[in-house]
C-alpha cells in the first residue's frame, strides 16, 4: 500500500532522519509517489496560506497557482529546495532563493509531448470548423455547407522558433505531408537537414506560409513578434497559431486582419492577460480558444510531478540538482569567490547572443590570471546559459545548458592561458557562426565591478549593464556626431559612449549605452547611414 499523504496535522515532527516536504499545489498522485514511498520523507499536501509553522520544511513542492516571494522564504528558514512541477517559474522569486541558498528546480520535459499535440489539435480544428460544427450540431442545426474546411496535406507550415516542442510539432506535420517552413535565426544547416526542415528568414515564412505557429519565449524581441507590420506580410487566409506565450501575436493587431478578412482562422491556447479578459477577440466566429491547457494532459501532470518528486529526493539525498535554474549548490566560500566571475559570464554570453543574430556553431571561451584559480567549468556554463537563453523555447539553465547546447549542434569548450593582457583575471569568449565570427573581453575589478574591455579586437572599457547599442563603422570625420543627431532625432539619449579603432581611417566601432530601449527603427536608420555597417541593441 501507498504512503498517504499527510494533511490534518502539518506541523507534526517529522521523524528523526526525515525530512519535512510541503507539496502547496495540487499534483498527480502517481506522480509524487517516488516522495510518497520514501520512508526518507514526510510528505504534507496543504497550500503555504493554510500551514501555520513553515519554519520545519526542507522542501517545497508548487505549480503555477503558489507565488513564492522573499516573504515567504523568511518563514522557511530550513529550505533546501523549491521544485515547480513544470516548466515555468515566473511566480518563484529566483533572486530571493539564490540570496538564501535555496536551489529551484522545474522539470523542462515534462509537457513538451502535450504542447506539441495541443498545437496540432488546434490547428486541425480551426482549419475544419470542429468547434463551430459541434455548437451547431448541438443547437439542433444540420448545416453541412457552412462549415467546409481545408485539408493539412499540401499546406505549408510556418514553424516560428525550433525548439523541443518545434521539432515535435515538425515530425507530426511531415506525417500529414505538410511542407514545412522553420524560422529560428539560431537554427544550424546541419541540424536543419538531420531533422527534415527547411530554414527560411521570418520574412520568407510571414509571406509563404498557410499556417503560422508559434514557439519562441517571450522576450522584448518576439513580444508583439506578429504585430500589424508583420501580419500585414502574411499570405490572404493565412492560419494563425499560439500554443506558446501570450502577447507573441498582438491581440489588437489579430483583430484588426480578422475584421478586415486577411485572417482566415486563429487558434489561441494563451492571451495577453490571463484569465482573458478580451471579449471581442473572442467573439470572432474565426477565432477557436483554450484556457491555456496545452500542457494539461494526464500524462504531462504524472510526468511534472515524477520529475520534480524524483529531483527533490535525490537531492536530499545528497545528489546534485540536474535541473536547477538558479546557481549549482556550491559552498558559501566557493560562491562568494566564484559569484563576480559568474554574473560576468552571464552578462558576456547574453551580450554575444543578442549581437550573434545567426547560427552558431561553436563557442570557445578562455581564462587567465586569478580565475583559473577557481572552478571554471561553473563559468563556463554560467556564459553557455547566459548565451542561449534568449534563442529556447524553455528555461535555460548552468546544469542543462550543454544538453541544450548539444542539442543544437553548437560545440563549446574551455582553455586556460597565461596571457592576461595587463589584467589581474581575464575571460575571452569567442563565438563562431555559419558566416560571423564574434569574441568580447571581460574582466572583474573589485573596486569597479565587471568590466567589458575588448570587443572583436577593439579595445573598450564599459560596464555591461543597461541599454547598449553597438556599432561598426568606418572611422570618417562626421560618423559619431551623425549618429549621434540621428539618436536625438529619435528622441533617444546618451549617456556614455566607447569608441574602439585598430588604424586611423580604417575599421572602428560604438558602443553607446542609452537611457532607454531603442525600437528596431532606430537601428534600421542607423543600419541606412553612410560607414555604418553593423548596429545592434543590447539589453544587459
């Protein structure tokens, strides 16, 4: 017989040699039963706002519906672990749980099979009229003629971001003979071609696709991606599909192409704001919509919970955490002496994804000086993560980034040298695409911080923080000072600016930090000024 699950009395001892797991959530049974069989655990199903004494757990156990904040952490001062059963972990306060040692874990894989079948319900379903077919049916009404529909076979599939559940949703597509259209700027030739899919630019999916759908995060960059530019690119009757992220397609845009006709049909599992809370989108006779149930299967809650139940007790057990998303367990002096170099890493790998815009093949990074000291793979997968957070579909972390990696076909390796270049410690990272090969400087001065001091072979020295902009220009009289008329016409200030030359007259680069975010306006009008040929904006 099963373990049970304690719920009348929380706050009794656990035995001698038990630790004390509070599940706050509703989660699969059979799910937890790795925890519930545990004679090492005591296991106890109540929500946190009804547990009186939160000071005896060791572990907490939550899904979307518990919001964990530095508040709460304070009433549990034993905690080791807090594992979300499921992939996303905004309602965690990560900074809050790093600060007290208390590792998050999630479970990544759990409802990528889920997401992807939903996805391809969806699409066949608004493609047939099922849902506007069953109302009527029900109502009492046989009308076959107003609900013909389009087949799958020959229509070409506009896949937006290629992760897990893209490439799920890829192989399914091919067995109903559908042509498919990826666009992931960080998508490989070669992984591309072991999988089966053909890569595309976004423009090339908007303009020849019958079906969009969409799988990225959401980020500032694919936030409102299918907005009112970019739908109006897309063919007449187009299909669209999010099964991902509300707020990738702009809901004020979606409506606006159904009123017009341009649209044929939308398929929305998320929105903007959740519970929706828009009416009017719904109330398009084009429009089918779920309450963000995409990942709500039998299984996919089993898997959730197992992986996280499983997670939780080897952890503590003693075994490391193989899906943390915040800082490995490291001792409180190994982290103290690693953290600077750390959050360096992270910034250097995010600032090299944002710039390395295209597919990347490999990534070496190099240390010298004091760092190497020090256990650098940690560094080294802190940049991995930094680097290909933004480009996945699922959280990214220093544990699982060299699977991802792998996944997506890029090498990464790490050296240590004896050249320092005149610095104390010096990290160098350099990233190599299909067609660009980019590498950045950095290094760490207690008195001054993290410090970004050489980009692609061009001496700088900023802090990599804030709104960035990077340029690479012809060093000519007048391009600083155009640029910089350019930016005030756009009502866009700065606030410093770094500028790097090897030889006068030839190659030079900007990078301007600003006191607000640019649009992609601003840098297309730089990207049009004479002796500018690359601009980028940089979130750090």
């Amino acid at each position: 017989m099963n373990k049970q699950v304690v719920i009348d009395h929380p706050e009794t001892a656990a035995k001698e040699g038990q630790f004390n797991i509070l599940v706050s959530d509703s989660m699969s049974k059979e799910g937890l039963l790795p925890l519930l069989e545990s004679d090492q655990v005591r296991c106890v199903e109540k929500n946190v706002n009804d547990v009186e004494d939160l000071s005896i757990f060791d572990a907490l156990l939550v899904r979307s519906a518990t919001t964990v904040t530095g508040e709460l952490l304070d009433k549990m001062p034993k905690l080791k672990i807090i594992a979300r059963a499921g992939v996303g972990v905004d309602n965690i306060d990560l900074d809050a749980a790093t600060k007290r040692g208390v590792v998050v874990v999630n479970a990544p894989d759990g409802n990528t099979i889920s997401t992807a079948e939903h996805t391809f319900a969806m699409m066949m379903a608004v493609m047939r009229n099922i849902p506007q077919a069953n109302a009527s049916i029900k109502a009492g009404e046989w009308n076959r003629k107003a609900f013909q529909g389009f087949e799958l076979r020959g229509k070409t599939l506009g896949i937006i971001g290629f992760g897990r559940i893209g490439t799920q949703l890829a192989q399914r597509a091919k067995a109903f003979e559908m042509s498919l259209l990826v666009f992931d700027p960080f998508l490989t030739q070669e992984r591309a071609q072991k999988v089966g899919v053909e890569t595309a630019s976004l423009d090339e999916v908007l303009e020849n696709a019958d079906i969009i759908t969409v799988h990225t995060p959401l980020t500032k960059e694919t936030k409102g991606l299918l907005g009112m530019k970019n739908i109006a690119k897309t063919k007449p009757g187009v299909f669209l599909i999010n099964c991902a992220r509300g707020g990738i397609i702009d809901q004020e845009a979606l409506k606006h192409y159904l009123n017009n006709g341009h649209i044929a049909g939308a398929a929305l599992d998320v929105f903007e704001e959740e519970p929706v809370a828009d009416q009017e989108l719904l109330s398009f006779e084009k429009v089918i919509a779920t309450p963000h149930i995409a990942a709500s299967t039998k299984e996919a809650q089993l898997n959730v919970a197992a992986q996280v139940s499983e997670e939780v007790l080897h952890f503590l057990q003693g075994e490391p955490a193989s899906n943390s998303i915040n800082l490995p367990t490291l001792s409180k002096e190994v982290y103290e002496k690693v953290k600077p170099f750390y959050e360096l890493t992270k910034k250097m790998g995010n600032i090299l994804s944002q710039v390395m815009m295209t597919p990347v093949q490999e990534i070496d990074v190099f240390y010298g000086g004091t760092v190497t000291e020090l256990e650098t793979s940690i560094t080294t997968r802190s940049l991995m993560a930094g680097f290909l957070q933004p480009r996945v579909d699922a959280a990214v972390n220093d544990v699982n980034a060299s699977l991802i990696a792998k996944e997506r076909g890029i090498s990464f390796g790490e050296k240590h040298l004896n050249k320092t270049y005149g610095y104390s410690n010096m990290i160098h990272a350099v990233v190599r695409g299909e067609n660009r090969t980019f590498e950045i400087k950095g290094t760490y001065v207690k008195e001054y911080g993290p410090r970004i001091v050489n980009v692609n072979g061009f001496t700088v020295d900023f802090i990599p923080e804030g709104h960035l902009i990077y340029i690479q220009h012809n060093d000519r009289p007048g391009v600083i000072g155009r640029m910089g008329q350019l930016l005030a016409e756009h009502n866009v200030n700065i606030a410093t600016m770094q500028v790097g030359r090897k030889e006068e007259g030839g190659e030079a680069i900007m990078m301007v930090a600003v006191d607000k975010l640019v649009d992609d306006t601003v840098i297309d009008a730089l990207l049009k000024m004479e002796d500018i040929h690359i601009a980028d904006k940089i979130e750090c």
